[in-house]
C-alpha cells in the first residue's frame, strides 16, 4: 500500500505553509523577470550599450507569455491539460513568427492597400 503526497501529509499543515505567495509560482516568474527586464534596461541606459537592445526585447516578449503558461498549467484540469497548453503555446509561437511572414510575401506581390487575403 503507498500513500501520494496529499495523503501523508495532512491538509492543516500545508494551509498555512508557504501563504498566498507560495501558492502563485507564475507571480515568482513574472517579478523575477520584470526585476530582470528593469536591471537590464538600467545597465544598458547606465553603460550606453546598444548590445543589450535585443536582451531587452527577448525579456519583454516572453515575461507575460511564459507566465501566463505558468499559471495555467497551475489551472490544469480533465479538460484543459497540460498537453493542450503546450500545444497551444507552441502553435501560437509558431503561427506568431509565420503570419507576418506570409502577409509581406503575399502583400508585396500585388501592392495593393488591404492585401487581398485580409479584405476577403
């Protein structure tokens, strides 16, 4: 006979344990990447290092999606698992980075105002 976790240990002692910030991790992800995101705009502002630009937008672009996942396969039930989350993350990134892609290809071919495609 094995005991799970939630069985040995009893419901009293892991209430009151880590209090509501323990029990947000996506809150720990995002403010230890917004902490990161404002330290390196400060250095690269301090130091005038045109290098860190990229470092900046990488932090920004990512802080809210990676903690939005973060929250919601904290959320996770019998009907959104977290293989849909996964497959949704990775569907929307890799739709995210064709789209503009297949819009400049298409609109510059014909020059038009809306591109086709977009007006129907």
């Amino acid at each position: 006979m094995t005991q799970t976790m939630a069985e040995a240990v009893p419901a009293a002692a892991t209430a009151g344990a880590g209090g509501w910030w323990s029990m947000r991790p996506w809150l720990h992800i995002f403010l230890g990447g917004l902490g990161l995101w404002v330290a390196t705009v400060a250095v690269t502002f301090a130091t005038s290092n045109v290098n860190l630009v990229p470092t900046i937008i990488l932090l920004g672009s990512f802080l809210v999606p990676v903690a939005f996942v973060t929250y919601a396969f904290g959320h996770a039930d019998e009907v959104v698992t977290a293989q849909r989350i996964f497959t949704a993350f990775v569907y929307g990134g890799c739709w995210a980075c064709s789209a503009p892609r297949s819009w400049r290809r298409r609109s510059s071919s014909s020059r038009q105002w809306p591109p086709t495609w977009v007006s129907g």
